[in-house]
C-alpha cells in the first residue's frame, strides 16, 4: 500500500508542475499580446544605432505606456529579427517614437 501511495503521491507533483508550467506560458503569452498591442498603438520609427548604444538604452529611450524596460527590449529583439543583443554603430533598428512629456505625467 505504501508503494501505491508513493506512485500517487509522485503523480500528483508532476501534475502540478505541468499546471504550473502551462499556466506560465498562458499568463506570459497574454502579457505579450498586451504588450504587443500597446506597442502598435504608436508611431513606428527606423533609428540608427550609436557607439555604445545597447538595446536597453533604446528600450528606455522609447517607453510605452505599460510597458516595461523588459518587454519592450523583448518586442525590440524580436521586431528586428535580431539574433543577438549586441548592436554595431550604424545599424538601423525600428522602434516606437518616445512618449512626449504629457504621456509621461498620467
């Protein structure tokens, strides 16, 4: 009895971590699809990059309303096909125009 009270036990910690897991792809998922919508609600702009520029520098310079820092550097990477975070002066990127100074204060 001891053995199949084990098994259960076992069962039942796997199919939590599978919740967990599917959940967390579920929640992250629709926080992409916020994010992206937030983002499409701006102007687009191609820009091109600076001597030390990294891309979180141009994800502060650019911030979206409900966005983070985080997830814009994300929608960055991603919308620009790029393969790495390292960026060469030069190189033109597509990013949201900046939030003037009355977006900022509400």
């Amino acid at each position: 009895m001891s053995r199949r009270r084990s098994m259960v036990s076992l069962l039942g910690v796997i199919f939590c971590v599978v919740f967990a897991i599917v959940a967390t792809m579920a929640i992250d998922a629709a926080r992409m699809e916020t994010v992206q919508r937030r983002i499409s609600d701006r102007p687009l702009e191609t820009v091109y990059v600076g001597t030390g520029d990294t891309i979180w520098d141009w994800a502060n310079k650019r911030r979206v309303r409900g966005v983070s820092t985080a997830d814009l550097v994300t929608w960055i990477v991603e919308h620009n096909d790029l393969e790495s975070s390292c960026l060469m002066p030069g190189q033109t990127l597509v990013v949201p125009t900046p939030m003037d100074t009355a977006e900022e204060e509400f």
